[in-house]
C-alpha cells in the first residue's frame, strides 16, 4: 500500500489502513518512545498514547514533509507531554554528584546508533536524558526545549552538557569509551 493510500485511507478511518500505518511505523516510534520512557511498559503507554494522537491529527498532516518525521514529532510531543503531567522531568541528580562531574567538550552523538549507548542513555536521570534526546538526537534548539519543558534556556544548556559528561562517565566506566589522556601540562609533562 503506498503512503498516499494509506492516508487516505486513515482519513476515512478504514481499520485496515490504520492498522497498517500502525505496523508501518509503530517499531521505529517505540525505539522514540523508549528513549524517553522509564522502561518498556512506559515506552508502549507512550506509544499508544501518540498513535492515538495521530490517528486523530492526521487531517492535520500537509504532506508538506515526511510522514514519518510528522508521526515522530507527535510522539515525542506525546512523551514529553506524559513525563510533564507525571512530574517526572523534575527529576534530577543530586547536587553533590553534580559538582563531580567534569565538563567535556566532545560530542557523543555521532555514536548515538550504538545499542549500548542507548542502554546508557537510559541510566541518566528524567531532566538529563530528555533533553539530551531532544537536542542531540531529535535536534530540537536550547530554546525550543526551554518552551516544550517549561524551562529557561539556559536550563536546557546546563542539562545537556550535565547529560553528555555524566553519559561519558558511564559509557567510560562500561568500557564503550576509552577515557582520555590528560593534557601533558595536566601531569607535570611527564
């Protein structure tokens, strides 16, 4: 069934052509939801919660873009959406642990496919990860993740470079990433 098909058939609500659409996109939506959700019973909830968005929204779809890239924003939408209303975003690291950890410069994004770093990803606290997951992968602003989380921007600055140093820390503790050397000046030019 091509994708025109199947909009219109969702438009007029076919079961066939929502079911469809729902096998079509459901596994790549889950790995969306799954970023954001605390476990996997949370990642399906925000699933079904976002098709049913879609289903509902679809006559908003302007084929303007890729269907995918607008089914995806609704979910991310829709996960944002669960953790607000569970307070869940609140959550934090507490500020002792905080002051340990050290700032780095390096961007992990561009290993970001890899499935351990996803695991990873998913030991940060809420605040941490979501806005690691909404800037680094679905390459929202500082300032549009201000406004979806109800945040300053500058909050969102801090919870990312917070999110990329404490994912270091782990991935460097698991062993995914090797730590790096210190600066000669660092060690006494040794």
């Amino acid at each position: 069934m091509t994708e025109e098909v199947l909009l219109q058939g969702c438009l007029q609500r076919k079961p066939a052509a929502q079911r469809e659409l729902y096998e079509r996109f459901s596994p790549k939506m889950l790995s969306v939801c799954y970023r954001y959700g605390h476990n996997r019973e949370d990642a399906e909830d925000m699933l079904q919660e976002g098709f049913i968005k879609v289903f509902s929204q679809i006559h908003t779809f302007e084929n303007r873009g890729a269907l995918e890239g607008w089914i995806r924003r609704i979910m991310v939408h829709t996960c944002i959406n669960i953790l607000k209303k569970n307070k869940k975003f609140n959550e934090s690291v507490d500020l002792i642990h905080a002051t340990t950890l050290h700032v780095r410069e390096e961007s992990i994004p561009s290993i970001m496919q890899a499935k351990e770093v996803v695991e990873c990803i998913r030991l940060l606290p809420v605040g941490y990860k979501t806005v690691l997951n909404l800037y680094a992968i679905e390459g929202f602003s500082h300032r549009e993740i201000g406004e979806m989380l109800d945040i300053e921007e500058s909050t969102s600055r801090s919870q990312y470079t917070r999110a990329k140093a404490m994912l270091e820390d782990i991935l460097i503790k698991k062993k995914i990433l090797l730590p790096k050397p210190l600066p000669l000046a660092a060690t006494g030019g040794r």
